[in-house]
C-alpha cells in the first residue's frame, strides 16, 4: 500500500494569498491514517436515492442550484440530464442550472467565480488542488453531511487527497490510473515480444527495459520500412506532447525513483513525496540524484527519437505507435463494439524505476463555501454518486470508479486482466505533492518537463525549477 502523507499545512494561508498565487499561476488543468467518519445522521425520509447522503430533509422553499462541470461527450451530457430530471420530478421546488466549460477551463474558470464572490453551489475541482481549497476557504467541508459508510467506502489514499486539515472538501468523481498500452500488430510484425500482461505491481518492464525495448522497436520497424510509426505515441493528456501534464504522467518518471520505505530525511524518501512535510520546500525533492536518473530515462525517449517532440492527436489509437500512457478510459473504449482500434492490443504496468509509481490525481465535485444552500447542493452531489448514477457513468465515460463498492459490482476487476491491475494501481497509488501552492508547482514543473524533453539538462533544470517553485511557494508562508 502506498504511503497516506497526512498534510495539515502548519501555518495560516490567507485566502487572498491562496487566490493571487492560483491567479499568478495561469492555471491549466490526516485523514487515511485515522480515517475519516461522518457524523451526519438523516433527519427525514428522503424522496429519491440520495447516495451517502445523511443530511437534513430538503428544503421545499424555491431554490435554484447551479453546477459547473466539464462538457462531456454527448451521451455522458444525456446521462446527466437525465438524472436531473428525475431529481427535479423528487424535488420540483428545486431548479438545477448548469454550466459546462471544456475541460482544460474547469480549474481556470474556477478560480474566476470564487475571486468575484458569486460563483455556483458545485463545481468540478481536482483533489490535486485540495490543499488550496482549505486554505483559501474554497470548498465547503462535506464529511459531516454524509454516513460513514459512504465515507469510507472511498479507498483510503483518495480520501486523504481530498481532505486537508481533517477536513472531506470534495467527493471523488473518478479517479486516474496510467498504464503503459501495447500495439499487438506492430509487436507482432517485428518479432518482438510485448510487455508483461500481469495483474499486480510486479513484473512489468523497468525504466531500462522499456527505453531498450522502444530503441529496438524502432529500429525494426524502420528496417521493416515502416517509416511512419513509433515506438511510442505522444502523450495525450492536458494538451499533448512532452510537459503537458506532470501531475498524471510524468511525474511518473521522477517520483518512481522514490522509496517509501527510506529514511524520512533520505533523498530516496523526499523524491517519492516531492516536498517537504510542511508544504512549502521543494529543493531536496524534485532535483535529487534519483530524480535526475529519472529525467534523464525520460529524456532519453526524445533523444532517441523513440516518441515525437509534440502533440500528435490520436496517434495510438490510430494504430501509428507500438505504446502509450493511458488510462482505463481506453480499455473501456476499445471493448465497445464498433469502437475497437484497428489492431490487437494489450496493457502493462508503467515502468517501474525504484517502485511502480501511480498518481491518484481525481476530479471531484466541491460544494462552494459560501452556497446559500448546503444541504440541497450536498444532496444533488451525492444524488449524483449514488451507485445508479455511478454505474451509468462509469459504464459511459469509462473512467476508474472511485469507492470500492462499485468496483466490486463490476465483474470486470475480479476476472479481467486489465481491470484488476488498474486496480492494484489505483490502491497503491500516491496523491501529489500536498501543498497550498499546488497550482505553482503543477505549472512550474510542466515547462521544465517540457524542456527537458527538449534537450535541456536535467542535472540543471532540476534544481533552478525547485529554486523557483521554493519562491512561489514563500508568498503561502505567515
């Protein structure tokens, strides 16, 4: 099980501070130790499946709520209209208006409502930002509006990254797994033998493995006079290409390094955490001896030529790269008839440098703070992640369940080899690095990410990027 680092900033942050910093970012994208319980108990017989929810009765006075959430594809959109009106049949004083941005502008958009003080009851947040939510006074603490059943039906590393100083500020939605696809035709065309299909974390290719195999890969298929395929597809996530987002992918390549077992004050240790205790040092963590060895395996990707140098949009799933990073999303996907690729394919684990490092970065809906009607927004929340409501999601959109009891009502994770080792992922995965500041991190790293990927030193850029993220994290400190 991956280590739960339990972060209670010690320190005020204003909420000011907190929105200048996410603000001045340009934004793009204690609790598992000890468990967290509700302490809500219901107060009247709710008219319709409200979840876990165990709040007071609603209210019958007019209200309306307003949600802002991402623009999904048409038939997940469908699903959720749907929902809405059979809550609002339940509940017909109550109006449900919504607003769906793209979701590059979730965090951005975000940001802008809460600084102009009128912003909607819901909105979609990151459990990567959940630090920032408490101290900027953001989110509103949910934990004592639902049972403790549904409370820790959420595994126990999701739960500690959407809490901060004790505290539940939001209710993941999904969560993220990344898994290294395999193109079957074009292994089977060089005659090489594809990654391991395990269903635990052990037996995938180490970072050696994997760039040696993708060299050979090329090689082939070059020889083969296949001149047009890669070895390794772009990345896909945030707006492709190399520093595109480091929360879900390559911080992979720096934080495997790490060692949860180490010596707390070891550079083994702080490579896997990627800060300080504290939230707010980040030298000693992200430009350690481990963390370059890791940058340079990732840069050795681009240096090879093993991966293009920018976005190229549906390269795998064209069939034009041997491997990719995704998540479940492409498994669920590519068993839905008339969806397939047009190839045999296949998942490993992501390659493993000192562990198999997985990051549990989750959209998660926030209930704002100043939302003149807690209860009701709590209830359609939570309406919204009961298990029908779930089930269709998941179903659709294809993403990782993000409680255990959904999991274990679909089939697919006790006998399918994909989704049982997306779920060994998921329960040995980390949050990232938990700080009020995360939004200065996250966009600092990308460019040096980027950078890197481009040539640049990693034994230089490491350092001169943590020295700046310890400055933009200062402006937190009182």
């Amino acid at each position: 099980m991956a280590v739960q680092k339990d972060l209670e900033n010690q320190g005020k942050v204003s909420r000011r501070t907190v929105l200048a910093g996410m603000a001045g970012a340009a934004l793009t994208g204690a609790i598992a130790s000890r468990g967290l319980v509700g302490s809500a108990s219901a107060q009247g017989s709710y008219k319709l499946d409200l979840g876990g929810y165990a709040g007071p009765e609603l209210t019958s006075e007019p209200v309306t709520l307003r949600f802002m959430r991402q623009d999904f594809t048409p038939d997940v959109n469908a699903l959720l209209e749907a929902a809405y009106a059979e809550f609002k049949a339940a509940y017909p004083n109550i109006s449900i208006v919504e607003e769906k941005v793209p979701y590059g502008d979730l965090q951005k958009k975000l940001l802008v409502y809460i600084a102009s003080g009128d912003a909607p009851d819901i909105m979609m947040g990151r459990t990567d930002f959940t630090d920032a939510y408490h101290a900027g006074n953001v989110a509103l603490p949910v934990q004592d509006y639902f049972s403790a059943d549904y409370i820790n039906d959420i595994p126990a590393n999701l739960r500690a990254a959407a809490s901060s100083g004790g505290n539940l500020y939001s209710v993941p939605w999904e969560t993220s797994v990344m898994m290294l696809y395999f193109n079957r035709d074009l292994f089977e065309k060089v005659k090489m033998q594809t990654p391991p299909e395990v269903t635990g974390l052990d037996g995938g290719w180490t970072d050696e493995e994997l760039v040696a195999n993708l060299v050979e890969m090329n090689a082939k298929l070059k020889e083969a006079g296949d001149n047009q395929s890669w070895a390794l597809a772009a990345a896909g996530q945030g707006n492709g290409g190399p520093g595109a987002n480091y929360s879900q992918l390559e911080s992979i390549w720096i934080r495997s390094q790490g060692d949860p077992n180490a010596a707390k004050d070891s550079a083994a240790y702080k490579t896997l955490m990627g800060i300080s205790d504290d939230g707010f040092t980040v030298s000693g963590h992200i430009d350690t001896p481990e963390a370059i060895k890791g940058m340079q395996f990732y840069q050795s990707l681009f240096a090879k030529g093993l991966t293009p140098l920018g976005p190229v949009p549906n390269q795998y799933p064209g069939g034009l790269a041997a491997t990719y990073f995704g998540g479940l999303n492409f498994t669920n996907r590519f068993r839905v008839p008339g969806k397939e690729p047009p190839f045999k394919w296949g998942v490993s684990l992501p390659p493993k440098g000192n562990i198999v490092f997985n990051g549990n970065g989750s959209d998660a809906p926030l209930v704002w703070s100043k939302s003149q009607h807690p209860a009701e927004a709590v209830a359609l929340l939570s309406y919204l992640c009961n298990d029908k409501n779930r089930l269709a999601f998941h179903k659709t959109w294809g993403s990782m369940p993000s409680r255990t009891s959904l999991r274990e009502q679909m089939s697919v994770f006790a006998t399918e080899q994909p989704f049982k080792m997306a779920q060994a992922l998921s329960d040995a995965s980390y949050s990232v690095p938990r700080s009020p500041g995360y939004f200065d991190y996250f966009n600092a790293m990308n460019p040096a990410v980027k950078d890197i990927a481009l040539g640049a030193d990693p034994a230089k850029v490491l350092p001169d990027t943590a020295a700046k993220i310890d400055r933009l994290l200062a402006k937190y400190r009182r």
